[in-house]
C-alpha cells in the first residue's frame, strides 16, 4: 500500500465524523475569493473553523506530464491556485495537525471550498511532518565518548577525536549526502527486506542494500558499525514504539505567499543530481526556456523539461571511449527492498552538474573516457600545468551541449571535474572543482576553445600553494607533509568540492571537505597556473576568539559583495568576509586559523539531534546558493542553502538573521542538490520570475510514492499575498 493510499485511507474516516456532526467548509465561506479564468480558489475549513497556514494541491495527469501547483492559505483560511494550465484537476488539503483531505475534482475557473481533516491522533498528524524533526530523535554518541575506543572498546573508531568529527560523517560526507534519513522509508524497516533477530542486524542488512551497498558499508566503517548500528536501530524502535518528534510550524508571513510549481521528468530508475535554467551571470538568458537536468550514475541522458507546454525530453550522452566504465559494473551486496537484484543505474557519463553559457550551451561534467590521462597530462609533457604538477588520472570529463545544433561535443581534461562555474572575464574561463580529490583546481578557456577547438591549449590547471614565505608571489614549495620552509612556498593536500568566482575581484573560491574542513582562495594571478596562490581558512572549530563553533562545509557560493556562503555539518549557513580578516592573510602562520572573526553562522532551521548540545540544528544542507540578481523576491544577495532534511529551500535573511522556509509538502522527500533563479519576464512582476530546483535524492522511491516515483522538477515563485493572481 502507498503511503498515500495509507494517508487518504485516515483522511476518509476523520472527514467522515466531521460530516456526521454537521459541519463542513461551506458554513465557514471567510470573504470572497476572487480567481481569474486560470485559477482555483477558496476556503479552507475544518471542524475546527478557517485553516491559516496549510498547503492547497492541485494535481493532474492531463498534461504531457505529471503537474502540480500547491499554495498556501492565509490567515482566514483563503487560498488561490494561479496560472493553471487548462486540465482537469483532483484538490486537497495537507497541513501540520491535519491528515489529507479527500481530493476533490476541480477545473479552473472555479470557486472551490475545501474541508480541512483534522488528525484523529498525533501519530496520524505527524507522518506529515518533514523528515528532519524524526531524523532530530536519533541519540547520537555523547561528547564523553569520544575520542573512540576501537571496535573492542565502545565501538567509535579510535580516529574519532570529537563529536563534531563524527557528526560530520554521518551528516555532510556520508548518509546525507545521498538521501533523507528520517523520512518513512528510513525511519521503518521496511518488511520486505526479511526477518531479523533484532533491528541491529535488520540495519546491519539494510545497508548492503542496492548498488550503493558498498558506499553505505564504508560511511558505517567510518562511523563505527559496533556503536553506528544499535543507534540507528535503537531509534527506529522508539519510533515503532510510538516515540513522535517535535511538531513543525505551519508557514508563517511571507511563507505563505510561496507558489510552487511541479513535473514529473526522468525515469523511476533514474535520479536527478541537480538542474540548470539559465545563466549564473545573466538571469535572463533562456527566457520561459528548456530547464535542463544532470542523472549523475543513474542514466547516459540529459532529461529535460519544457515548462511552458509541460513537455519533457531527454538529450543522450555519448563517451569518447566505449571502454568508460559504468554504474552499471557496481557489485550489488544484497537484494533492493524496492529492485531486488536489478542493477537500475546505466551510465558511464556520470554527469554530476550542468551551467550555461552566455552563447545559452549547456556545459556538463561528464566522463568520457577511463581514469588513466593521456600523456600530456603527465610527467615529462610540456603543457605549462603538467610542467609544474602533472596529473595521472582523471575521474570526470567536461561536455557541452548545444540545444541550436542539437551537438554534444566531448573535451578531454587533465583534471578531475564535479562542479562548474564561469567567470565574468574576457575568456569566459570554466573553473571546475574535482570533488575533493585530485588536489587539483582547472579551468578551461572557452573563448580560445570555441576559437580553436584544441582542447589541450585551450585548459590549465594548479596546485593549491599557500604563500609561506610572503614575498607576494609563487615559488617553490614544499610538499603537505613537511615542514614549513621560511625560504619557500607550501602546497597542501586539498582540492575544492564546491567551487564559484567572485564578482569583485575574479578570485576563485572552494569548499575543502573534511574535519574541520575549509574555504580556499585561489588568486589566478596574470599567468596562471605560473602565478596562481591560494589561501585557506578553516572553520572556526575550538577556536578561543570564535563566538559559535562549526565544522564541514559542502556546497558554497558568493555574493556580488565578495562574501562567501557555505552549509556546514554543524547545522549552520555561514558566511566568511575575508574583508574583516585582522592578521595576515599569507606567511608561515597563514595555514587555516587565522582569521576567525571573518566567519558568521546562521542556525538553520529544525531541531538538534538528541545527545548534541552545541548550537545547530539536525539539518545537513547538501548546497547553497546566492540570488545575487534577486530573481525571487526576497531581495539581492540573498543566500539559499537546500534543506534537505526540511523538505525546503531554507533563505536567509541575514539582517534579521531569519530564514524563510520554502517547504515541499508534496510530495514529501523534497532533497535538492541546487537551484538556480531565473528572469522569465523583468515586467512582469512575481508572476515572471523564480526559482528552480529539482528532486536531486539518489532514492526517489523513498520519496511518498514509493517505488515508481520520478524526479520533479520545481518552480519556486513569490507572491506578494497568498491571493494574488
């Protein structure tokens, strides 16, 4: 039975008792609605009167795809549904403290007032409430436990030396990074993955499940199987036991005036990493255009969606190499409760991240060949970046789409690539991220690429070299494991997972994974990578002149100030203003810890875990992003960060240091990876601009829908009241 079976089934029984007594929606009818040929409106009441701060849905399969519009009412319980395309429409209800509403057949143009069921029970309430406030009821390890004993011992590994560190495992670089933990189908052991003796052996199987068995296995070493399995199972028995988790807030203020807009696109098998809608740099580029997507391991296509006319499609992915390996090699450690022995992933693309150019291409990270770098990529070549750091192998490619053409041409790169971004120069240079390994930064110079298509001239790439000696220029270097030469620069064992440029000044920021992980600097300088130095700056973890400690940064991005955003393990969005640095910024103290007072965080939304009580939250953001261009209303330079625990995108408002939450309600498991904003129309008010985002967990089937549940893809737009039209 589907979870949404289940709920309506709970729905049908409360409504039933509220018609036995006599009441329905109609005898709370608030003010007139008005609504527009392509709207939907009314009032939503229960037992209860007028219903402020719930969610309004409506869905259809009239369209070429699934599509879904949900609102928000306001505080007498009023709602609009605007710009529907015409269909036939099923509408319903779902708010904290409700249980679904029966859907009821609606068609735009009309005046429609729902009844609200209110929950029979708290358990019937909370199986609404986003994944995050059940993930918060896991009791994680004390701060007395730490540093761990061993597998003999209590079971952390002796390598553990703090909470933090080993938060930061199961948090941002291991489970979360992948899917929820604390939605329906983690926090349950699903029936038919077997019988077990005990939920510690159900979970010790559960993660061997599917082509990703092996990864789960090793962020479980990491964590301690000895001490990781009985919390987790321990937790899912207090929750079987009938244990619920605080209870969320319903949408408050300018929450309420959030509109969003969904389709289905991809595949059930296929998973979504993140999407891309027009030009980081120019908001308006690809105006109502193609929204296109990344299925990293899943599938060798681009899937595509046409929001205006609600069509998807897809662009195939072809490898330079037929001997590319693919996912679908990955060993299988035991049977999917979902897929069984089916190996559901085919790619050798592995496409992780697309970005537009301003000519509206669609550049991609894609493998197209094996690891092993051609020569001139290697010790003894004479390219400028093999000279001074060559480079052995590469995970991951660069390739570009052109939607005029319809051509995927292929670029073969030296380095590893993940993420992407361009600069605002001359060259319209790619800088890339090589996902934390590699210890490599590239780029590519796609004005001499378009020029001369050689793509040997046309990249670069550099080591990451901190200036030691502080003689303001590059030199030779030690190596990261020895000590700091007064006469020579020092290069560090790092490599940028998130990546982005500055507006201010073209230096290029990354993310260092890792505990405590940091921010890095990277100064091209006229000839790089001849000239290229960087600087680091760690989180400010134990650090005596930092007011709040954090740790482990993903994703990042920058305002059009300079200042850079980050998602830490801790729980916070966090801000660092090099700007407000005091000492130094380079020579033989300048290797991470310098400049605390240029880090600010921001708490992010839900509660903590319990057995944590540091300041944070249970939230591990996967990515952020800074709507520099205010495409969505809130205002420029706003930061975003995914809440993937929330079922949201959390923006924050940093002079009031409050964020808004832009919850999914449905359907529920809303994870997002990225988003970018776009400019449809600059006169058309709310109505022509927005953000988009995409479903981007690698379990879709763990989402409410359960095993056939695609991606969606999402619009985000502002009102200026939850009625406007």
């Amino acid at each position: 039975m589907t979870h949404r079976i289940w709920y309506m089934l709970i729905a049908a029984s409360v409504i039933l008792l509220a018609s036995l007594s006599g009441l329905n929606a109609q005898q709370f009818p608030g003010e007139a609605i008005s609504i527009g040929s392509d709207d939907i409106g009314g009032v939503v009441s229960s037992t209860k009167g007028p219903e402020a701060g719930v969610w309004v849905i409506a869905e259809t399969a009239d369209l070429a795809t699934r599509f879904v519009k949900i609102v928000v009412t306001d505080d007498r319980g009023r709602y609009v549904l605007p710009q529907l395309p015409k269909a036939n429409y099923k509408v319903w209800v779902r708010g904290y403290g409700l249980v679904d509403s029966l859907p009821v057949e609606a068609a735009p143009g009309k005046v429609i007032n729902l009844n609200a069921a209110v929950a029979p029970n708290a358990q019937a309430a909370a199986q609404f409430y986003p994944a995050i406030y059940w993930f918060s009821m896991l009791r994680v390890p004390d701060k007395n436990e730490f540093p761990g004993t061993g597998p003999k011992g209590n079971g952390i590994p002796e390598n553990m030396k703090s909470q933090g560190q080993w938060l930061h495992h199961l948090k941002t670089d291991s489970c979360w990074s992948c899917h929820q933990l604390g939605d329906k189908a983690t926090r349950e052991i699903p029936k038919s993955l077997g019988h077990f003796d005990s939920s510690t052996a159900a979970w010790a199987r559960r993660v061997l499940s599917g082509q990703a068995g092996n990864n789960m296995i090793n962020g479980l070493g990491q964590l301690g199987p000895e001490r990781a399995l009985p919390m987790f199972a321990d937790w899912t028995d207090r929750i079987a036991a009938g244990e619920l988790p605080p209870i969320p807030p319903r949408p408050q203020g300018v929450e309420r005036n959030v509109v969003i807009t969904e389709w289905d696109w991809a595949d059930p098998k296929a998973y979504l990493h993140d999407e891309i809608a027009t030009d980081k740099r120019n908001p308006t580029l690809n105006a109502n255009g193609a929204i296109y997507g990344a299925t990293e391991l899943s599938t060798d296509y681009l899937p595509v969606l046409d929001p205006v006319n609600s069509v998807t499609s897809q662009v195939k992915l072809p490898v330079r190499d037929p001997k590319t390996p693919s996912s679908a090699d990955d060993t299988i450690g035991a049977p999917s409760p979902y897929w069984g022995n089916e190996a559901i992933w085919h790619s050798q693309a592995n496409v992780h991240n697309p970005m537009f150019d301003a000519r509206g291409r669609v550049w991609i990270t894609s493998r197209i060949r094996p690891s092993e770098n051609p020569s001139f990529c290697k010790e003894g070549s004479s390219h400028p970046s093999a000279v001074l750091f060559p480079l052995k192998t590469s995970g991951r490619q660069l390739a570009v789409y052109d939607p005029k053409t319809k051509q995927v041409t292929l670029i073969n790169t030296c380095f590893g690539t993940h993420h992407l971004v361009f600069a605002e120069d001359a060259n319209n240079t790619l800088w890339t991220s090589s996902g934390g390994g590699g210890g490599a930064v590239g780029w590519l110079n796609t004005k001499m690429f378009d020029e001369t298509r050689d793509e040997v001239k046309s990249q670069g790439w550099t080591a990451l070299i901190l200036d030691t000696n502080a003689n303001g220029k590059r030199d030779e270097y030690v190596e990261p494991d020895q000590p700091i030469d007064p006469t020579k620069d020092k290069r560090i064992n790092a490599a940028f997972y998130g990546v982005t440029v500055s507006p201010v000044d073209g230096s290029v920021w990354g993310t260092v994974l890792g505990f405590p992980g940091a921010v890095v600097r990277l100064n091209p300088g006229p000839n790089p990578p001849a000239t290229a130095l960087a600087e680091i700056y760690e989180l400010p973890w134990n650090h005596p002149n930092a007011p709040v400690h954090g740790f482990s940064p993903r994703g990042l991005d920058i305002d059009r100030n300079g200042v850079v955003w980050t998602v830490i393990a801790s729980g916070h969005l966090a801000s660092f203003d090099r700007r407000k640095c005091k000492g130094p910024l380079n020579g033989p103290t300048a290797t991470g810890q310098q400049c605390p007072e240029g880090w600010t965080l921001y708490q992010l939304p839900g509660p903590q875990l319990q057995g944590v009580t540091d300041p944070g939250s249970a939230e591990a953001s996967y990515y952020d992003w800074v709507d520099q261009f205010d495409t969505f209303g809130l205002g420029k330079n706003v930061p975003i960060a995914t809440g993937n625990g929330n079922d949201a995108l959390l923006a924050l408002l940093p002079e009031s240091r409050k964020f808004v939450v832009l919850r999914v309600p449905y359907p529920m498991g809303f994870y997002a990876k990225g988003m970018d904003g776009r400019v449809d129309d600059p006169t058309a008010g709310w109505k022509g601009k927005g953000l988009w985002a995409t479903y981007g967990t690698r379990t879709p089937f763990h989402a409410e829908g359960g095993k056939g549940t695609t991606s969606k893809v999402l619009h985000f737009q502002l009102r200026p009241d939850p009625l406007a039209h």
